[in-house]
C-alpha cells in the first residue's frame, strides 16, 4: 500500500473508530439501506416498464397507447 | 375500471405527498445548518477562540444526526416514479434521467470526501483546510438540490423541450432553458433560502431552550446572534423571492394563484385576503360567497400578479369557462384542444403503424397545433382543472403569516442581544424555542401551495396525475404506503430522541 493510500486508510480507520453517536447513526444508516434496497425496491418497487417490456420501442409503444386511449375521465 | 384509476392514483398521490412531506422534514435543516456550522468555524478560525470550537462542534454533531437519518430518505421518491408513475417517468427520463444521476454521483463523493474531513479531521488536517471541508459540505450539499428543483421547476412550467411523439417523450431541446428558466431560478432560490431561514430557527431555538434552562448561556447567546442574523438575512432574501415566484405562477400557473387567493371572480384591483374563512362549499361557476369571513387589501393582488395595482387578476371561474372581454381562455375550450391533439396523435400512431406517410405528416402537423393544451383533453370536465381550493389557500397564508413573523423573531433576538439581555426575556426565548415547530409548519405549507396547488397536473397544461401513473393494483400502492409511514415514522422518532439526548448533554458531548 502506498504512503499516501495508507495515510487515506489509516484516516477513516482512525475516524471511524473515534465516533460515538456515530456508531448508532451508522447502525440506523446500515438498517435503513438494507430496508430501502434489499426489502423495498426488491420486493415493492419494480420499474414497471422494465419489467414488463423487453425494448425502449415497447416501452414508447405502451406510452402511447396509454396517451392516445386513454378515457377522458382519466 | 375508472374508479380503480382514481383510487389508485389517490393513494399514489398520498405515498408521493407521505414521503416527500417526510423527505423535506431531514433536508432543509440539513442545508441550512451546515452553512451555519460553516459561519461558527469561521469564526473560530478567525478569532482562535476555542469556545467557537467547541460551539461549532456541538451544532455540527446535531447537523450529522439530522443528515444520517435524513440520508437515501430520497431515494424513495425514485422508486416511485419507475412503480406508480411509470408513464410520467418515460416522458421525462431524456430531460431529467443524466443531470439527475450525474448530481447524485458528485453529491456523493463530494460528501463522501468533505465530510469525512468536517467530522474526523480535527485533529489530523490543518484549521484552514478543515475550514474549507466545512464550506465545500455547505455548498455540495446545497448544490445536490439544484436538478431535482430545476425538475420540479419545470413540471410546473415546462421549456426547452419537444414532443417526440415516436419515442413518447419530451426531449430537451435546449439545456439552458431548462436550467435557467425563471421557475427553476426561483424554486431554487425560494427554497434554499427557507431552508437557511428554518436552520436559523432551529438554532435559536434550541439556545434558546438553553437559555431558558441557564445552561451553557455563553454559547447559547453567541450562537442565537450568529444564527438571527443570518436568518433575518434569509428571511428577507425569502420573502423577496416568494414574491418572484408568486409573479411567475401569476403567469405560468395563473389557476394556481387563483386558488392560493381563493378568487373566483377575476377582477381589476383584485384584492389579496389577508385573513379569510373560506367557504367550502363553493363551486366553479356557482353564485355562493367565496368566503364566509375575509378581511381585503384593495389592489394588492394585482400589483403581487402584475406589478399594477389597477390590472386585471383572472378568477378559477374565468379559467374554467373562458372570459373573453379579457383575453382569458377557458379549461372548456382548451379540452377541445386537447382532444384534437390527443386524437391527432392516435391518426399518427396509426398511420405510421400502416405507413401512409402522407397521413401520418397531416395528423402531426395538427398534433403540432393544439399539443400546448394536450393535457386538458384528459380532463372529462373543465372543473376537473381546478385543484382543492381550500388546502391551497390555507397553506399559503400559513406560510405568509409565519414568513412575515420569523423576520421579527430575529430581530427582536439581535436587539436584546445587543442590549446584553437576551437571557431575562422569557417569553422570547419561548417563542424563539416554539419556532422551530413553526418553521416546519411553514415549510411543508410552502410545498403543499407548491404540490396541490398545481393539480391535477403532473407537467403543467400537459400531462394529468391521471395519465402519468401506472395501471397497477392500488393494494399494491397501499402496502407500500403503511411502509413508508411506519419507516418514516420510526426515523423521525429516532431522529427526535437522538437528537434530545444529544440537547441534553450540550456542547461537552
């Protein structure tokens, strides 16, 4: 490792260890990302168009049959 | 299957309006403090005073509290859009897809950089370069909220772009008027400078309580003068481009303003209500009062609308059924536009499906014509233009109210700092602490003015809540709304509770 990439390490490793408050704001940090990523845009969050269509021109397709049928009372 | 739409579109509305209302609980604070926090290092630097350190270091533990819980709680918003706003994302995803992730990217490696630096850096980098670490913390993070203002900015007034109607997306024609156009300037001016005014706050009332408790006194007062100052400063600076921004929606969003005024009739000298009861069950066109109680400023309106005091403002009713003694087209004759447009459209797909080239140029040539109003002929009723009168109207004088009381505040705290007794005044130092919850009230008012006083659209004239969310199962929606509200609920708990420990300890943590 080079001086410069181990003075870097050794700055964020020091830092890191030092934190108080931010051990639990890490903890909360940690658990709201996992929730986010690995629960919610998993499970809840597909992107419906790239789910459901396989090329950009289906999904323009899908577009415009959603602008040019759709009822009025939309 | 309309019902569905619309319940489903609701609840999509809600999830948005959920998670966007918490969002902005976390941000505001988080832009306006590290300025803050960037003016007491300043002066610690400047001065060598240790205790300017110290104070330094106590606000910016509160500004990392306030930014580790607030982090990714907007990335929701994203998730969103490809789920419940499938249509809508399509459409814009030329204009807003790039600078949008390209922001993300510098915003995080700038934080990831400077902020290590601001929090670990004390003892191990030099004063003048931590110094720096703090400002670029201050202005990165008020710069990652420059694109997606600059989109919001341009949903409620849309310029430099085209309707590619082959790809069904807008597609930018011109980065700069996208950028710069006065909208966006003033979103972003508007509400940057809300969020320095709501830090402020948030500072003096938090020493505030400490004074009250006689504790930490010295840091207290020093940080209420610092934290007035720049609030006052911002308090101006906000009001002046409120107003900007009340004259541009006079003019791109003139339904809106009609609504935030409760003015149904249009009216030369139109008079803006300074407090009003509005009357509830009053509809587009019908001959009830518009306010069971209001007390009028002659003229005011006109000269917010137009810069004349003697003009013409035009009413919900005027830009429902048209007025055209005043030049003032209705939604029921731009719904005849807009379904010209929408079924031009449709003989284009087709005639391109079939290749009649020569038919498919004659439907895009009257596409081209009445495209401005392409949004209205979704509407199934030219009330349906209108958006809820009441919430709007209340939530901008919320806001103009507690905007006009803030300044005070402050300045009442800079004077009796002044005069070295700032510690005896009880009952300020208990409005300066019940401000902080104020100032909340004030921002999340100013996004509901915003938000559902441009409904129904989701790009102004052009594309309907309606038409820009996804046909998909409004459990679905539901679930994720109880999610959101129960994360978001927790976070702010912990938030809060963090935060209180954090008070109660002061700036020996």
């Amino acid at each position: 490792m080079t001086s410069a990439a181990r003075q870097l390490y050794l700055f964020y490793r020091e830092g890191f260890r030092s934190m108080v408050i931010g051990r639990t704001l890490w903890k909360i940090i940690i658990i709201k990302l996992f929730i986010l990523f690995a629960v919610l845009k998993f499970f809840f969050f597909p992107n419906y168009l790239k789910e459901n269509f396989s090329t950009d021109r289906d999904r323009a397709g899908h577009v415009l049959e959603n602008l040019t049928v759709s009822p009025p009372s939309r | 299957m309309g019902d569905q739409i619309l319940t489903t579109v609701d609840w999509a509305r809600a999830q948005f309006a959920l998670t966007a209302m918490y969002h902005w609980i976390f941000v505001p604070l988080t832009l306006g403090l590290s300025f803050l926090i960037a003016f007491f290092e300043s002066i610690y630097v400047k001065t060598g005073n240790v205790e300017w350190k110290k104070l330094t270091k106590f606000w910016m533990t509160l500004f990392g509290v306030n930014f580790a819980i607030g982090i990714a709680t907007g990335i929701i918003l994203e998730f969103q859009f490809g789920t419940n706003w499938s249509n809508y994302s399509w459409m814009v995803g030329d204009i807003f897809g790039a600078p949008l992730a390209i922001e993300g990217i510098f915003a995080f490696f700038l934080e990831a950089t400077f902020f290590a630096v601001m929090f670990f850096g004390w003892h191990r980098v030099s004063k003048g370069f931590h110094l720096f670490s703090t400002w670029m913390v201050a202005v990165g993070s008020n710069l990652s909220a420059v694109w997606i203002l600059v989109a919001n900015g341009w949903m409620q007034s849309p310029a430099g772009m085209s309707f590619n109607p082959d790809k069904a997306r807008f597609e930018m024609q011109n980065f700069w008027d996208v950028a710069l156009s006065p909208v966006a300037i003033h979103k972003f001016t508007h509400t940057t400078s809300s969020a320095f005014l709501l830090a402020s706050l948030f500072v003096v009332g938090v020493s505030a309580l400490f004074l009250l408790q006689a504790r930490h006194q010295k840091m207290a007062k020093r940080s209420m003068v610092v934290a007035a100052v720049f609030g006052f400063v911002a308090s101006i600076f906000c009001a002046f481009t409120g107003d900007e921004a009340a004259f541009n929606v006079a003019h791109r969003q003139p339904m809106k303003l009609a609504a935030m005024e409760g003015l149904y009739v249009g009216q030369e000298k139109a008079p803006l209500i300074a407090v009003g009861a509005i009357n509830a069950g009053k509809r587009p066109g019908d001959d009830q009062p518009a306010f069971h109680q209001a007390v009028k400023i002659p003229g005011l309106l006109s000269l917010l609308a137009n810069r004349d005091p003697n003009s013409f403002v035009p009413g919900i009713d005027d830009l429902v059924f048209g007025n055209a003694g005043q030049n003032v087209v209705g939604a029921e004759q731009r719904m005849i536009t807009g379904r010209t447009a929408i079924s031009a459209l449709a003989s284009y797909k087709e005639a391109k499906g079939r290749g009649d080239v020569a038919a498919a140029t004659s439907a895009l040539a009257i596409f081209d014509q009445n495209k401005g109003d392409l949004g209205y002929g979704y509407l199934s009723s030219a009330v349906q233009a209108v958006p809820p009168v009441a919430i709007t109207f209340y939530s901008f004088h919320i806001m103009v109210v507690l905007g006009t009381l803030f300044p005070l505040i402050f300045l009442l705290v800079i004077y009796f700092a002044f005069r070295g007794t700032l510690e005896s005044q009880r009952w300020l130092n208990l409005a300066c602490f019940a401000s902080i919850f104020l100032g909340y009230v004030a921002q999340q008012a100013g996004w509901v003015v915003a938000e559902v006083g441009r409904q129904p659209w989701a790009i102004q004239g052009l594309l309907p809540v309606g038409v820009a969310s996804t046909n998909i199962a409004v459990s679905n929606v539901q679930t994720t709304f109880y999610i959101f509200l129960t994360l978001f609920t927790a976070l702010l708990v912990a938030e809060i509770r963090i935060m209180v420990k954090q008070i109660k300890t002061g700036p020996e943590a």
